[in-house]
C-alpha cells in the first residue's frame, strides 16, 4: 500500500550526544577525517549502510546505542574534542584576516547553478558543480567571507544505471531536506523566510531557503516546492537541468534575482556582512545583476539610492565578477529574445519587491547577441553576464585565450590578445580529495601540523618535504591504493551486473576483475562528444593487445553520464560498454556506472596514470586531472585546459594533437594512434621497468616529482587565493570608489559621474579620428634601441584630453602587416586644441625588437574609474586616407 503523504521523523539525540546534532549540520565534517571517524565510531554497519551520511546515521541507529554512547566516557570525551575543534575553526582567524596593506571585501556573494559539496548532499551533475563546492570548501579554510547561492533540487541529478544491452538508464530519487545537512531560514516569528518574483499573466514565483554550513560559509538554497506556488511554479526547482527553455529561464532567474533577495534576507536575520563583491559561477546567475540594479534605483526613502538606470549599472558592474567554463557558444544558455520578453515585460524584477521595474528594452540589450555573426532573436547569458561585470575570467590560461576570442565582439576593434578577460586556473580541494594514504605519508615525514597547511594555502615551500619520502613507501603507497580501487570496482560492477538483470550464479567472474598490480589507466567525466569517451575504441585490436600483453599489460577503469536528453553520448557509453562486456577482455576494462563524488573519492587515488582526450581546445580546465595527479597519478592527457600550462616533460604525458585537421575522422585516427604510442612504447615500459629490488624506480620518481610540483599548484586554496587578490580585492575597491558619496552629500557620486560620462563620451565618439601620422628621427636603416618622435593630429570632437588616450602601438608584424606582441606607449597632448578641435600629440617610440616591425596609432576612452582601456569597446584607428609622413618606415 502507498504512502499519501512522505516525511521523515528526526532522531531526538539524548542531551549528552546533542553536539552531534551540530556537528552533522556542519558540511566539514565531509573533509575532516577525525570528524567522520567519529560518527564512523557510532555504529560502523549503519555509518555504511547510510553512505557515509551523519545525518542518516542519527536517523538510522537504534536508540539503545545512543542511551550507551550516552554514558560512554570515552566516545563522549572524543565528541567533546570534536566539538571544540569544530568552533575553534569557526572562530579563529585564519589566512584572509592577517591579511594587511589592504582592505579586504567585507563579504563575498558566490552564486552557482549547481554545487558539489558531498555526495550526501547531491546537487551536482559534474566539474562546475564539484569546482563550485571545492571553492567554497577552500574559503572556509582561508577564511574568505563567503556566502554560497543556489537553488535546491528535490530531485537532485539523476541517478545512472545500465539496461542489458548496455544502454544508460536515468531515474531521479526524490530528496527530503529533512533528511539533508541543511536547515530552513526563518523569521523571528518562525515562519519560513520567503522570496518572490513575478511572473506573466499575474503568477508569481515564490520560494523558501534552505541552508546548508560549509565549514564557516553559509550556502543558501531556493526551494519553489512549496504550498505557495501553484503546480508548475512548484516544479522549477525539480531537478538540475531539466524541462525546456522556459523552465530553465525561470530557474536561471530564481537563482540570479531571487538568490539576491535571498542573500539580502539572511543578513538580515543573522547579522552577516552583506556582499560587496558578487561573483556568477558561469552565465546561468546573470540576472543577479538586475536585481543589483533594481534595488539601486529605488527611491532613498524605500531603502535604494535613487540612481537612474545607467548609473546603477556602473556601479553594480563595478563589484561583479563573471567566471565563464565554456570553450565553445554551443555550451552558452540562450533563451528566445520574445520569451525573455514576455517574462521581464510584466516587472519581474521588482513588482514583487516594491520600486520600479527595470525597463525591459534595458533588459534585452544586456544580451543581445550585437557582434558579427550573432543571432539578434536570441538572449544570450554569457553576452549579459560579461555586460554586467567589470572583471570576467577563464579558468586556465589556454581557456582564457580561448574565451578572448570567442567573445572579441563584445569589444569591437580590439585584437582578442587585449579582450579584459583574464584567467585563474581552477584548483582542488586537497583535504576532499586527497586519499588518507597519502596524508598519512606525507605527515610521518614532514609533520601533520605543515601538511595541513600545504594543503589548505598551496605554498611550493610546504610541499618539498615530500622529496625525502623513500621509493619502498611511495611504491606501497601506490599499490594499497590500486587494490582499495580494484576491490572497489569488483563491487560495483557486481552490483551493476544485477541491476542489468544477471543473477549472482553468473556473477563469478567478477571476483577476478582487475588486478592490483598491473598498470591502471582511469578515464570519467561527463559523456559530451569532445570529450571523446570511446577514442580509445578507435582501433579495438591494438587496445586488447594493449590490455592483453603478456608482460606488460594495462587495465582501465571508465566511468562518466550522459545528459539525460543526448542520445549521442548514451550512444558512445553503449559502445565502451559493449567492448568492456567482451568476455576476453571484461578482466581488463570496466565501465562503472553511476559517477559521483564517492566513486571518485576511490578512483582517483586507485590509478596510476589519469587519461584525459578532448578535442583541443575544447577542455577548459580539466579538474579530474587534478585531483589524480594529487594522489600521485601520472596525467596522460591532450596539452589542454590546466595540464597545457603546467605539463613539464616529468609529471606524465602529452598526447600529440592534429590541430588544424578538419577531418574529424582523420584527426581522431591520428590522435588515437599516437595514444596507443604513448601507452605501448613509454607508459607501460616505465611502470614495468623494476631493478633488483623490484622497484619501478624511475616512475616512482616522476610520482614523487608530481607530488612535489603540481601538489602545490592544483589546490583550491591557490585559487582561491589569487580570486581575492587579483580580482575579489580590485572589485571591492572599485565598488566603493563608485559608491563614495561626492562633495555634495550625494552617494554614488562615483557611479553617477561614470555614468554621465560614458554617455558623453558615447555620444561623441563617431566623429573622434585620427588626422595625420608622422614620425621624425631615425635612419634609413633604423637600428634596434633607436628611437622616432611621433607627431599625431587628432580631432575630439569637443572632448578634452583628460577624456582618451592617444597611443602609439607597435610590435612585430607579418606579411599582412598585422601587428603582434603589442607594445603600447601613451602620447601627450603638445598644444590647445586649434579652432576646429584638432590637438596635437607627440611622444617617442623605441625601437625595441630586430625583424620585421610597424606601428600605428589609436585613441582610447580614458577615466580614472574605469577598470579596462577596452572596458567601453570603443577605439579610433587611422582611416586609409590618413595622412602619413615618417620617410623611415613605410
């Protein structure tokens, strides 16, 4: 018989045991190991049976072991530590306040579509999910004034299994929070805290919050599942990336204008700083911006800054940071232009909330797709998200030149070289990912206290202990970690073979799967076609004698989940699976269904080299790469995302690409032969060369030479850190520089003049040129470190010369005389402007470089408050009938 109705009873804890209660709410204990090992100690079959979960387990263990834990000195004695440890970290100072020579933001608002926490909190499909929850785990350490926003998914993503023939299966397990380490938000009166949008046709949005404590950074989620909400108002938050285009428009909005309010009222109700720096995870959180810049355009006296919209937006621009993951526009969301209007034409960002509503043509503007080639009837969130922030960034540096690229026509006349976005390379979070094998090494040789650190803060220095650790102990390491994911894997393939219907008689087999000392390759991830999940199928014969060889064999372990709606990677799993179910070989290959955090907690460390094969350069960072080659996997990848800059001949393999091939057919086979290459003729000799004591003792080193040099450098708190320093710190300034108030009592004096200045300068610029170029000095051979005087004739328009920046640019050019490897040099104004507005300008131009060598001229807007030169996207160039005389360079 059914259910009508489904809740969960919660564990009332006796009074000793109620801390913990807080230490289950608590998200760290997801990364401490003494605190897991705590509730691991309550009832160690429950602690399994309940996949790890302190919040299960509490609900789970009979109350005769509670009443006995209760008056167990020893265990209570523990808790006790545990607790003190716990607040200890909550309380105490730590990287970010002893910082000094700067003020700091006072708070940070994080907003993501998804975050990957623990697998015991499953609101995340793959790498910007676990990137997402790796940042805010990496704040909490560091101390960073974090407060994590995202929506709260009563489905989660799905859950992956196999049909017989091989074919991926999804179902969506509904997900009580009151079986989750999270707690609603309420009212002083105790009701829940509520957030509203409007919605066409007189509908509204509403939804409560849910939080969840991250160490020290509280993460707030919206839950439209409520009685409030009719019935498709409730299914918005239903499950991660699921419905159509509507469905995940509105999604997009809750996140981005509700989780606003959201933050707004948690501060309210706690005390917490308010953010002065909000940061959008990926396009999907943009409309936070408007939110930002409906509340600055409220009146004074309802609480706003009486701004128009155009300084509004400067100074919400100023204190925003967008942080794009996508190489290609295929992976960017657009909506329909006529739904974006529907759905912000009746005042959604406001009519709720009180104030004016932001006009909706200023709405559709920010993502007009305005650039060469883009499609004026699509909204594009990538377009509005760099629109409404003055800072943007990559997430590696070969990302970063590709995202220059893809989004140059947001600044028109700029080479994609001087496109403002920069780049952060992602990071891991050690104390997640790391095995404990490897801690404890690491601790018996340099010192539990400094692994500790070398962990949380990414310093090179803290890691160099590990150059002492002896061949024999890493090699044991190695292999104890191999067998931990070799009977890891028998299990789940077990448990997978039974799902797809097969009965345990048939099952003996896959007792003998795997071995834990042949060479294990580990390849999962999510199942796009570019990352290219069956190029190692693409010659099936030389991948069986690979697996196979009779002295140095290979055994692979995949893993990875299609999107429910791409028929083509279900299709590409179907094939690997296939191969994997062939009977000669299914000892040496395994596909392991249902990826997540727990499965790669075990398949990371349990490797010994980490496959990695995009299409370059496709890939923008690559995290799994990472967190392998923490645990002393060697990385055998395409030279893309993190491993194309931090790959150094000794930490693994550079598989050879065909870059420039248009043929995807050839280019695969090309790439797949070379693969094969790097396995049969470097790989596997290495890991099988041993000397007399059986050691592989040149693979040993280059697992030591890894540790010792990507440890430091894939960690989250690295990256972390350089967010604060290169870009949370700058925001925060700039913002406050636009929010100062003037000489005349006003505030936002700052965004005001800004404000009125782009449109001035906006204004005028079509008739701001270049008139005449000349250049005197030199020879007829000019000489490297000679110098020319450049004169250039400029007409402004009525503009004055504090407003540009006249440039001389010169760099190494090719046979199109395209300038390179700019170098720019600022000229000054020499005299008054004439009567018809023409100034001359005059300045030096070294000549720094042998070769082939030109140079022009440019005007540039120029203000004390602009973050960029390029930040309006206006640049004034030489027209063709220009005149030029320099009689030295022609």
């Amino acid at each position: 018989m059914k259910a009508i109705r489904r809740f969960t009873v919660r564990t009332v804890l006796p009074e000793p045991l109620q801390a913990l209660g807080e230490l289950a709410l608590n998200l760290r204990w997801s990364w401490h190991p003494e605190t897991r090992e705590l509730f691991r100690s309550v009832d160690p079959d429950v602690w399994e049976a309940t996949g790890c979960d302190p919040v299960r387990l509490l609900g789970a263990v009979s109350g005769q072991r509670l009443a006995a834990l209760a008056t167990d000195r020893r265990f209570l004695r523990r808790l006790h530590d545990a607790e003190e440890d716990l607040r200890d970290y909550l309380a105490g100072p730590r990287w970010y306040q002893q910082q000094r020579g700067r003020e700091l933001p006072a708070a940070i608002g994080y907003f993501s579509p998804e975050f990957g926490i623990t697998a015991a909190l499953p609101q995340y499909s793959g790498g910007l999910g676990i990137l997402a929850g790796d940042h805010l785990k990496a704040a909490s350490d560091l101390g960073v004034p974090i407060i994590g926003v995202g929506l709260l998914y009563r489905h989660g993503y799905f859950r992956q299994s196999l049909s017989r023939d091989g074919w991926q299966q999804e179902r969506y397990p509904l997900l009580d929070p009151n079986e989750l380490a999270v707690s609603l938000l309420r009212e002083p009166d105790g009701s829940p805290s509520i957030v509203a949008l409007a919605l066409p046709g007189g509908r509204a949005l509403h939804a409560q919050i849910w939080k969840a404590q991250v160490g020290r950074v509280p993460l707030l989620m919206l839950d439209s599942d409520i009685e409030e909400n009719d019935a498709r108002a409730r299914d918005v938050t239903d499950r991660l990336y699921g419905g159509g285009s509507e469905h995940r428009l509105l999604q997009e909005m809750l996140l981005g204008i509700g989780g606003v309010r959201a933050v707004r009222t948690f501060c309210r109700l706690t005390g917490h700083a308010e953010p002065e720096v909000f940061h959008t995870n990926e396009g999907h959180a943009g409309f936070l911006g408007l939110e930002r810049i409906r509340e600055l355009t409220r009146p004074e006296e309802d609480g706003g800054a009486g701004l128009d919209f155009d300084a509004a937006l400067e100074a919400v621009r100023a204190g925003t940071l967008f942080t794009t993951h996508t190489p290609v526009p295929a992976g960017i969301d657009r909506f329909e232009r006529q739904l974006v209007q529907r759905h912000f034409a009746t005042g959604a960002v406001g009519a709720t909330e009180g104030g004016p509503s932001i006009p909706v043509d200023r709405v559709l503007a920010l993502g007009t797709e305005s650039w060469s080639g883009g499609d004026p009837a699509l909204f594009n969130m990538a377009a509005m998200g760099l629109r409404l922030a003055q800072r943007a960034n990559g997430v590696s540096e070969l990302h970063g030149q590709v995202s220059r690229g893809m989004f140059n026509g947001l600044w028109p006349g700029f080479d994609a070289a001087e496109v403002p976005i920069t780049s952060i390379t992602n990071g891991v979070h050690a104390p997640t990912w790391i095995d404990p094998e490897v801690v404890r090494l690491a601790a018996r040789e340099i010192g539990a206290e400094r692994i500790d650190d070398a962990m949380m803060l990414g310093e090179s220095r803290r890691w160099d202990g590990i150059d002492h650790i002896g061949d024999s102990e890493i090699w044991e390491m190695r292999r104890r970690m191999r067998a931990q994911l070799v009977s890891e894997a028998r299990a789940r393939l077990r448990a997978s073979w039974r799902q797809r219907g097969t009965v345990d008689a048939e099952l003996g087999w896959t007792g003998d799967v795997l071995d834990p000392d042949v060479l294990t390759i580990g390849f999962a991830r999510r199942v796009p076609s570019y990352k290219r999940l069956t190029l190692m199928l693409r010659d099936q014969e030389r991948l069986r004698g690979l697996l196979l060889h009779p002295t140095r064999p290979i055994q692979i372990v995949v893993a990875g989940k299609a999107h429910p709606a791409d028929d083509g990677g279900k299709a590409l799993i179907q094939k690997l699976v296939a191969f994997a179910d062939d009977h000669a070989v299914r000892h040496r290959i395994v596909f392991l269904p249902d990826y997540d955090m727990d499965m790669a907690a075990k398949l990371y460390p349990g490797c010994d080299v980490w496959l990695n094969n995009p299409l370059r350069p496709l890939e923008a960072c690559g995290t799994s790469g990472m967190k392998a080659a923490l645990n002393g996997a060697l990385n055998l990848s395409v030279l893309d995302g993190w491993w194309d800059e931090w790959f150094d001949g000794s930490n693994g393999w550079a598989i050879p690409t065909a870059d420039g091939e248009v043929d995807e057919d050839r280019r695969d086979e090309i790439e797949s032969g070379a693969l094969y290459d790097l396995i049969e003729y470097q790989v596997a000799p290495r890991f099988y060369e041993r000397d007399a004591t059986e050691l592989p003792r040149r693979w040993i080193q280059m697992v030591r030479h890894t540790l010792v040099t990507l440890g430091p450098k894939v960690l989250a708190g690295r990256m972390v850190r350089e967010y604060v320093e290169r870009l949370y710190a700058p925001a925060a300034e700039s913002r406050r520089a636009l929010a100062a108030v003037g000489e005349t009592g006003e505030p936002y004096a700052g965004a005001r003049e800004l404000a009125e200045w782009k449109t001035r300068i906006r204004a005028r610029w079509g008739q701001v040129r270049v008139e005449h170029v000349e250049a005197a000095g030199g020879a007829d051979a000019p000489e490297l470190g000679s110098t020319l005087t450049l004169r250039v004739q400029v007409h402004l328009d009525g503009l004055d010369p504090a407003d540009v920046d006249v440039q001389a640019v010169s760099g190494r050019v090719d046979e199109s005389d395209v300038i390179s490897e700019l170098s720019t040099v600022s000229l000054k104004p020499a005299d008054r402007a004439d009567v018809d507005g023409r100034w001359r300008y005059e300045g030096p131009l070294e000549l720094s470089r042998t070769g082939p060598f030109g140079y022009t001229v440019r005007i540039l807007p120029s203000h004390r408050l602009l973050a960029s030169e390029a930040e309006l996207g206006l640049v004034t160039v030489p027209a063709e009938t220009t005149g030029f005389s320099d009689g030295v360079l022609r």
